[in-house]
C-alpha cells in the first residue's frame, strides 16, 4: 500500500470500530482525518449510521461535512453542550506513550479543544508517524498572537529550540490561523518532556496554545504498508 491508500484505509478502520449511531462526534483536520469524514458522510447516506451531531476542527472538516449532509453543530450549540462522546484526529507525530505532535495543518488549536472536551479520543496515522520521541524530526507548532512574535521567539530559543514562522505557500507572509494568529513550528535537537513542555509552553506570553497533545491517552489506528492495521490503547 502507498502512504495514500494507508490513510484511507486507516480513517475507514477507525470509524467502522468506535463511531455508533447518535453520537457527537469531534471531527479532525489533515489528509488522514478528512477520510474518517467522508467515510461518516457515506455510511449516513447509505443509511448505515444515523443522528451523527458533528463538531469539526478547522474549515477542511466543517467543507467536508457541507458536502456529505453532515449535521454541523459547534462545541457551543446547545444540542453539544460543550461535550462529546469521540473525536478523531490525525496526528503527525505519535511516541510509545500515545503522546502526539499535532497541527501541521495549522488546526490545533480547535483541534485541543475538540480533544479534550471528547469522552473518547481516537488518532488515525500511518506508519510513518510513529517516533521515539516527539519534536526531534517534524517541528511542533505553536499558535501565537501576532505581536508576540519576537518576545515569543527569544522565550523559546532560551528554552533549546530552533523556531521558524510558518510561512504561507500561494500568499506572501505569514500563515494567519483560523483564530487570526501565525504558527511558529519549534524543533528540539535533544529529546524533551512532551507532557512537561505542553503546560510550560503556554506559559509564555502571547503562545495560545502548542501542539504537544498529552492529557488524553488516544487509541491509535496505525496503518500499515503491508495492508494491515495496528490498534495502540
Ligand atoms: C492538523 C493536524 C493534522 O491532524 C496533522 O497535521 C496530520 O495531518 P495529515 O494526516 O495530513 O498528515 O494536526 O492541524
């Protein structure tokens, strides 16, 4: 299997296990992700699954359920109420403790929030994701307020990383979130506490949120090369 057919095959594994008729789902954003959604959208057309309430991540989900007649809702509607009973998410890093790097889509911050107001959490990756430790080959973004650039910079040189704004490919500048913020992507040449640097990260004026994902234990859906499915709880 190419990396392609892994992901699709990965996002359908992975609703056909955990997503139930009546749910209210947190649906994530990415390459991988975005078959979980197609694959909901189908099995409601088919008539397979019914009642889904969808909370998505970022505008790719929330287009992607336009599309398929996927009920939309946010997690402040009042049928939601702030809860949901699963996400799933796709992750571009995974470590052996199911602790993930998340946003290089450029979502993670709806994606944290969708994550941890979830009942359940489920990360769908291939194989390529999965790491000994976290931030050493893809950069961990941080979603940061414009005029904390270079304070936030300087915060996170002192810290040990090598930070880079992330620029927009097809616009000069800057990647502007969807919360109006830029991503600056960190990247560690020695290994790091991820469950550590998740809270210390934030503390540092104008950082909104970072992409270390480590307060929920995911189950994670890896796809294979070979064809086959690894389930990590
Ligand atoms: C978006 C994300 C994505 O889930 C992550 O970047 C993985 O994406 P892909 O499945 O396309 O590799 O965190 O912000």
């Amino acid at each position: 299997m190419d990396q392609q057919e892994m992901k699709v095959m990965t996002g359908k594994r992975a609703v056909e296990a955990l997503v139930k008729s009546g749910m209210k789902l947190g649906l994530g954003t990415g390459s991988t992700a975005i078959h979980v959604v197609r694959h909901i959208g189908s099995l409601l057309k088919e008539g397979l699954l019914q009642d889904i309430l969808a909370v998505p991540t970022s505008f790719q989900p929330l287009i992607a359920c336009e599309e398929w007649g996927i009920p939309l809702y946010t997690l402040n509607s009042k049928e939601i109420g702030g809860t949901l009973d699963l996400t799933i998410d796709g992750a571009d890093e995974v470590d052996g403790d199911n602790y993930c790097v998340k946003g290089g889509g450029g979502a993670l911050l709806l994606e944290k929030i969708v994550a941890y107001a979830s009942g359940a959490y489920a990360i769908v990756v291939d194989e390529t994701k999965i790491v000994r430790n976290l931030g050493l080959r893809f950069p961990v973004p941080l979603e940061v307020v414009p005029e904390a650039r270079i304070t936030a910079t300087g915060a996170l040189e002192r810290l040990g990383a090598a930070v880079l704004l992330r620029e927009a490919v097809r616009k000069a500048g800057p990647v502007i979130t969807e919360h109006g913020n830029i991503l600056l992507d960190i990247r560690f040449t020695n290994p790091v506490d991820p469950a550590a640097l998740e809270q210390d990260l934030n503390r540092i004026p104008g950082v909104v949120e970072n992409g270390f994902f480590t307060r929920l234990r995911p189950k994670v859906f890896i796809g294979r090369s070979d064809g086959t499915l690894e389930i990590r709880d």
